[in-house]
C-alpha cells in the first residue's frame, strides 16, 4: 500500500469525521512514543495512523475509548466501601433531625421540650455555662 486514503479506510471507520478523530489519537500516541505495528517507510505520523488503520493492525474500538478518555474533565472514580467519619455535632444534628420528623420519639431523657417544635439556638448549640 504506496499511498493511503480515506476511502482505504472508510470501511473500517465509516463515519469519515470519526476517522479523522480516531486517526489523529493515533498519530499523538506514535509521537509520543508508541511502538509502530508496521514498516515506517519514511512517512510522517498521520499516514501511519492511517495505513495501521486501514491493515487494521491496531483497535479502532481502543482509540475510541482512549480519546474519549482524552477529553474528559472530571475523571470517574469507584466510591469507597468505608462510611465516612461523622463531624463533630453531625450524630446530635441526625438526632433532632430525627425527633423532628417523629415528635413521640424521646432521645434524650433529660430534654425539657418534649412539644415537638424546632429546637431553639441554644438546643442547638449547647446551653451556656453556669457562671
């Protein structure tokens, strides 16, 4: 194969856009450094990208993937198994949360607003200190 053309590869790629794309991922992988899958022959970058394509010598379905890979921004990770820590206060805030929501439940014994309203700023911050 002396010269190389969209229409050696059309089959192999039919959306000639996508080819473009696909092509050129694999014209920056050879100059970065990738090992070539056939003979150099003295052309630059992109014919080899082509003619690998068009011998089908390297996955055009891996290139998607990796180019797909290339524009991503946030980048997708597995969620961890292990619950977070709570914060501090975090146990006590779920706990009038709850009381809200069920005004029967009693949490806490000591607690001298059993009307089921909101808990006032003080509840929620602690009482202040006896001077």
């Amino acid at each position: 194969m002396a010269r190389v053309t969209v229409e050696d590869c059309i089959d192999k790629v039919t959306n000639r856009f996508e080819l473009v794309m696909v092509a050129a991922q694999r014209a920056r992988k050879i100059g970065s450094g990738a090992p070539l899958t056939i003979e150099r022959d003295d052309d630059k970058n992109c014919v080899v990208s082509l003619r690998e394509i068009a011998g089908e010598n390297v996955g055009v379905e891996d290139l998607k993937e990796e180019l797909t890979r290339s524009h991503q921004r946030i980048i997708a990770q597995e969620e961890e198994e292990e619950p977070a820590d709570l914060m501090d206060g975090e146990e006590e805030w779920n706990a009038m949360a709850a009381r809200k929501v069920d005004p029967d439940l009693d949490i806490n014994d000591d607690d001298d607003s059993d009307d089921g309203s909101e808990p006032s700023l003080e509840d929620l911050a602690g009482k202040p200190a006896e001077e």
